[in-house]
C-alpha cells in the first residue's frame, strides 16, 4: 500500500508543474496577445497572468486529467477556463481573433522546445534530481505538443478551428464558426465514443492516434533533432 502511495506521489509530482506551466502560459498568451491588439478585456480580468489559479477549471484541469492519468490512459485531454475576447474591441476582429488564437498552440511549442533544451542542463545535477528533473522536462514536451495539436484541430471553439475561419472563404467560415456551440461534444464524440463504439464492433480504427498521437510523435522527433538530442 505505502509503495503504491508513494508511485501516485512520484507521478503526481513529475505532471503537475508541466500540466500547470503548459496551460498557464497558453491561457495567458491568449489574454496577452488579446490585449496588444486592442481588447483589454482579460487583462482586466487578471488573466494575463502566470497565476495558475486564475486559468484553472475543476473539471478541465483537475479531475478529468487527474483520472485519466491514474487510470494510465493512452492520451491526456483536459481544458482551462477560456479567455474572455471581446471582438468589438480589436482592429481587425476576423484576422485578430485568429491571431490571439494561435497564440496558444505556439506557446506551448516554444514550452515543448524551450524544455528539450533543459535537457542539457541535467548533468549539472545529482543523480536523483536530475532523474526527477528528467521526467518532468519529458512530460513537459508530451502534454504541450498534446496541448498544440488538440488546440490546432480545425474545430470550434479550439484555437484551431478560430483560425480555419479566418483563413477560409465566406462560404466555408460561416457554417464552421456556428459549429462553435457543438464544438466540445463533438470533439468528446470523436476522441471517446468513436474509439470505443469501433472497439466494440471489432475494426480497427485508431482515430487518437491518427488526429493527435502521429503529429506529436513528429514534432517531438523534430523538436530533439532540432534541439541536439538526436
């Protein structure tokens, strides 16, 4: 019992600073972004902040990743409260809502760089710290290239589905930003109930890890090459 206590600790201490860091920061680059182009409004709401406390949501960042973690699913999924955009406020509100929702993806790809290159800095450690410091770095790349691929799915309301509609013609923009209310069951349908309803009837059908488990498999292969590690 004690042993199995003490693997939940290690586990939980090598995902939580990753976990806080990669949507801390993406949450925040929105409001940041957001702000530069003219919308102050999360700015005021103090959600241009490195305060995981005011980007955290119970169910989004807590429990649902915290269970799917103990019950070592294949693939993390979780969400942080959204970052209030007032459009009204910004020059160009199409191309800027694109802007401020790329923001995100791109953070968590320089979080996912910029922790491959601490990679290098292990050996300056003890032997147990930098084992530590290893998973930890390690996960870091995991959930934020996980975090900038679920995001990039051209869907609303993920960032990538807010910039399919500005870079799409009228025709094809409209009927894809009113899928914005849909857009979390659908996302839901497709990430859980289309594996397990494939599962069920016997054919093989690994939509996971075609949608996200190969483009992250690529990027972090080209993130080590990149960044000297193969």
């Amino acid at each position: 019992m004690n042993a199995d206590i003490g693997a939940v600790a290690y586990l939980a201490s090598v995902w939580i600073l990753p976990i806080l860091l990669a949507i801390t920061l993406h949450e925040a680059a929105h409001g940041w972004v957001a702000w530069r182009l003219g919308d102050p409004t999360a700015k005021s709401l103090g959600r241009v902040s490195f305060n995981p406390f005011k980007h955290i949501d119970l169910w989004g960042t807590v429990l649902i990743p915290g269970i799917l973690l103990l019950t070592r699913a294949p693939f993390l999924f979780g969400w942080a409260k959204p970052v209030p955009v007032n459009m009204r406020q910004l020059g160009q509100p199409r191309r800027d809502m694109a802007i401020v929702a790329a923001a995100g993806p791109l953070t968590n790809l320089f979080l996912a760089w910029a922790s491959a290159m601490a990679g290098h800095l292990l050996f300056l450690m003890p032997h147990g710290v930098a084992e530590w410091f290893a998973h930890n770095l390690n996960n870091s790349i995991q959930i934020n290239l996980i975090l900038a691929v679920l995001n990039m799915l051209p869907l609303p309301p993920l960032d990538g589905g807010r910039v399919a509609v500005w870079l799409l013609p009228d025709m094809l923009a409209y009927p894809l930003a009113q899928l914005e209310r849909f857009g979390l069951f659908i996302l839901i349908g497709v990430l859980f109930i289309v594996p397990w309803v494939t599962r069920e009837i016997g054919v093989n059908f690994d939509i996971v890890g075609t949608l996200i488990g190969e483009p992250v498999s690529w990027l972090k292969n080209s993130i080590f090459v990149v960044t000297g590690h193969r």
